[in-house]
C-alpha cells in the first residue's frame, strides 16, 4: 500500500497536530503548517518517531500565494498529494453587535478563504492524477446555530457548503471532497473561548459537556480518527458528507 502524501493545516495544536499524529502512525508522508514554528516542529518530530515523514513549514494559509506554494512543495517533495486536511481556525465568541470588524474578517479569512484556497490548489493537483481525498473541519455550528458566535456559526456553515459543492463538482474527477464537524472537543480552542467568556478553564468544561447528550467533551483523537476515515479507502463511497462528531448535539 502507498504510503499517503498528506497536508495538515493548523498542524500545530489541537486536531490539526492530533491528525498529524493518527496519519503519522500508519506510515504517511506529511507536510504540516501553522504559524508557530516551534510547536510545529515538535508536532513533526513527534510523526517521525511514531514511523511517519513529516516536514514543517511555517507559514500563513490566509495567503493565496502560500497556499499554493505549499501545494506545490508537498508534489517537490513526493510526487504528489493524496490527502489534505484542513484544521486552521479561530473563533471569536460575540454577536453581531459585539464582533468588530476585524474579527469578521479574520474569522472569514482563516476559516473560508483559506480552506478555498488550498482546496483549489490541491484540486489542480488531484485532477491531474485522477484521485484524491480532501477533508475540511467545519462544526456541529456550521449544521446548527450557536449563541454568541454569529461569524464562526457563518463561516462553518460556509465550509459544510463549499464542501458539498466540491464534492459535486470534482467526484467523476475521482476526488472525495468531505467534512467533519466537531462538537465541543478538549483543545487549546476551547480554553481561549472559555476566556473570551470570562469563564475558568474546568468548570466551563463541566457546564460545556452537561449540555453533551453523551455527558462528555469530545478528544482530539475521535476527531482525528473520523477525518482518517473520511480519507481513507473505507469511505471511498462517500463524498459531500457533513459527519458530526458531536457526542449526539446536532441529533436532536
């Protein structure tokens, strides 16, 4: 079997690093980015003693240019691109009233302009092969609405329909455009939201994972597992899914 030749972006903590982890520990060749150069690093060192290849460049994936740059790295590297996964993203809790500006424009610059520009580039490059798979974080919020969270809400929902509308475009291309949406999961995210709502770390977490039907915050590595699957020969079949991985929130 083909070692897979794989981006992750937003590799540096959170579910980004923690699918660096899952791809790394069955054998594949990664190519991982964020802006914290130090923490990637060790995220790519990590891949390497578990049996993967990996390689950290650090860069901004709200550029166009980097996008594209880094699309073009991973085929310099090994010949191509099999899967990309894109995790960079930010949340900033208000409503409308209370988000700025610039957190409007942010919010919709890492977590919709940059999922589309690397989609692009990778799509250019999966084309010309005639396969590959691409998996996009959104949210259960981009499936329901959230409180105080209006630019996040908006922008993973834009993701859950950028993805449908890749996969319908690209699936006699022989890509798989798919996403993952994750409820309430323990990462670094969390705790800055908790902040950004004056609330302390655990008993935010509590409250958070009472309103969880099944009772508990969600691992990095169950989210981590669902976007190996979405990449993976198993779900060769599925294309524009939306997979909540929400410990039952967006059932009722």
């Amino acid at each position: 079997m083909q070692r897979q030749r794989v981006i992750v972006t937003g590799a540096t903590s959170g579910i980004g690093a923690a699918c660096a982890r899952w791809f790394g520990a069955r054998g594949a060749r990664l190519l991982l980015t964020g802006r914290d150069r130090e923490r990637g690093e060790a995220v790519a060192g990590e891949v390497c003693r578990s049996g993967g290849e990996a390689r950290f460049v650090a860069g901004d994936v709200r550029d166009g240019a980097f996008c594209e740059s880094l699309v073009e790295t991973v085929g310099g590297y090994w010949g191509g691109l099999d899967v990309l996964v894109n995790s960079a993203g930010v949340l900033y809790r208000a409503d409308a009233v209370h988000t700025s500006d610039a957190q409007w424009e942010a919010t919709l610059a890492t977590n919709v302009s940059a999922v589309f520009y690397l989609c692009r580039a990778a799509l250019r490059v999966m084309r010309l092969q005639g396969n590959g798979a691409i998996v996009n974080v959104a949210s259960d919020w981009g499936l329901v609405g959230g409180e105080q969270a209006v630019a996040y809400c908006a922008s993973k929902g834009a993701v859950v329909l950028m993805t449908k509308a890749m996969a319908l475009d690209h699936a006699r291309d022989g890509i798989r455009v798919n996403a993952v949406c994750p409820g309430d999961t323990d990462t670094p995210m969390i705790d800055r939201e908790l902040g950004q709502l004056g609330l302390p770390a655990a008993s935010g977490k509590a409250d958070y994972a009472q309103a969880i039907p099944m009772g508990r915050l969600g691992s990095v590595e169950e989210v981590a597992a669902a976007i190996g699957f979405l990449a993976s020969d198993q779900a060769g079949f599925m294309t524009g899914v939306a997979l909540p991985v929400d410990g039952g929130h967006t059932a009722g």
